[in-house]
C-alpha cells in the first residue's frame, strides 16, 4: 500500500510517501527504511531511483518512508534556509513518524542516504538508533567548499542552477565532521558507489566504509546517478540484499 505522509518539523509541514507490504504484518511490525534524498533531490529523485526502490522493498515485505526534506520537493520551507544540520533533524522526525505507524517495527528502522543524503544519514544515525545504514554514493563537504573562494562568505544567497543556496549552508561546512560520525557509530552499514562517479568520487565511499568499518560495494560503470538500466539494476540487487538482511 501506499499512502501519502506528513509530519512538521519547526512548525513547517514535510511531505512524502509511506510504502508499506500487501500482505499480513509479521507480529513484531514490518522492518522499514526511511530514505534520505541529495542536494537538490526529492523523495523520488533521478529516474525514480527512491521511487521504484520502495515498491521493490514493499514486495520484499520492506515498508519505507521517502519524503522532501525541507525546502525541497512539495515540503514547505525555502531552500535558502536549507542546512545539513537542519536535514539531520528532518530525518529524526521522519524516523519518530515511520516508529508511530501501524504494523511497523519500531526496532528496525534503517537509513538509506543518496549522496548529500549519505552524510546527512550518517550524521543522523545515532540520534535515530538506526537498525541498519546505507550510503549510496555518499558526499563529504569538500564537494562544496570550492564555493568558499578565498574562504570568504557570501552575504547572500548563491544561485546554483536557479537553487538559493544560503549563507548558513556554506558557514556550517567546515565544522560537518561526517567521518567521524561513521567512525563513532558502531551499527550494521554498507556503502556502495559508482567506479565512474565524477560527482563524489569513489574514494570518498571507500572512506566512508573504512570509517563505518563496512563493505564497499562498486557499480561498474556507474556514475552519480546510476544513469543506466544495467548500473541501476546492480544498485538495486545490492541494496535490496543489505536491507533484507543479506
């Protein structure tokens, strides 16, 4: 079944979409995943990657919770404000949403986060108690700070491909320790990354998995967004066999 869902954070409504199995709940509650989009995403993302993903999970007996962090997709909020600090509290409130809903097991709710999304899941996993955490090629914030020109401050906003990006963003940066975190959180993870990601590159994912002390899966051929039916499929196959419990 799918339902739409919503919750607030900071008195500003987040929207997404709850998948949950058609069939009968085990006793415990159905295991589920609440997905963490990248900079500039929504809760479906590039060619529907959350999307397909959480109906596969639902076929898998998996529920999921993919959501618009704010100031991005339909929630409410304007990307201006948006920090990777401020994502880490959208997650814990759609973590605390998913735990409240009927038919789901409140001790195995896991974290998937794509790209921006991997450090944010990682910066949230321990807040949420996490059951399991997957990072698909995750970001670190050397990705941003070349827009830091001569470590000086914009006064405003940065028009990035028509996105406001705000001051707050870029300020909050430096201080971002999401290795640490990884290195800090001692639960089940797994990163996988694209070997032909020019966006993060792959040995951003490697550090990730050293940090988290984890596997490393490669996707042959993959880029950022998996942009192909045969690197989208291997991504699929890997996820789904470490969100099963493979």
């Amino acid at each position: 079944m799918e339902q739409f869902a919503q919750f607030s954070v900071d008195g500003q409504r987040l929207y997404g979409m709850l998948h949950t199995p058609d069939a009968e709940a085990p006793a415990q509650g159905w295991p589920s995943v609440v997905m963490v989009h990248g900079f500039t995403g929504n809760r479906t993302d590039h060619h529907r990657l959350l999307t397909l993903l959480s109906r596969a999970l639902a076929a898998r007996g998996i529920a999921s919770l993919r959501f618009d962090c704010r100031g991005s997709g339909d929630s409410q909020g304007d990307f201006s404000e948006m920090t990777v600090s401020r994502e880490v509290e959208d997650v814990q409130a759609a973590a605390s949403y998913i735990r409240q809903q009927p038919q789901i097991d409140p001790e195995r709710v896991m974290l998937l986060g794509y790209s921006m999304g991997g450090m944010v899941a990682t910066l949230a996993a321990a807040g949420v108690r996490a059951h399991r955490l997957l990072l698909w090629a995750p970001a670190l914030p050397e990705l941003w700070l070349p827009l830091l020109s001569g470590g000086v401050l914009p006064t405003g906003v940065i028009d990035r491909d028509g996105w406001p990006l705000g001051r707050a963003f870029l300020q909050e940066l430096p201080r971002l320790r999401p290795l640490q975190a990884a290195a800090a959180w001692s639960g089940v993870a797994h990163v996988i990354h694209g070997d032909a990601d020019t966006t993060c590159p792959p040995e951003w994912g490697v550090r990730y998995a050293q940090a988290l002390g984890c596997d490393a899966a490669a996707i042959p051929g993959g880029t950022h967004n998996f942009t192909s039916l045969e690197t989208t499929e291997m991504l699929y196959a890997e996820s789904l066999r470490f969100l099963g419990g493979g």
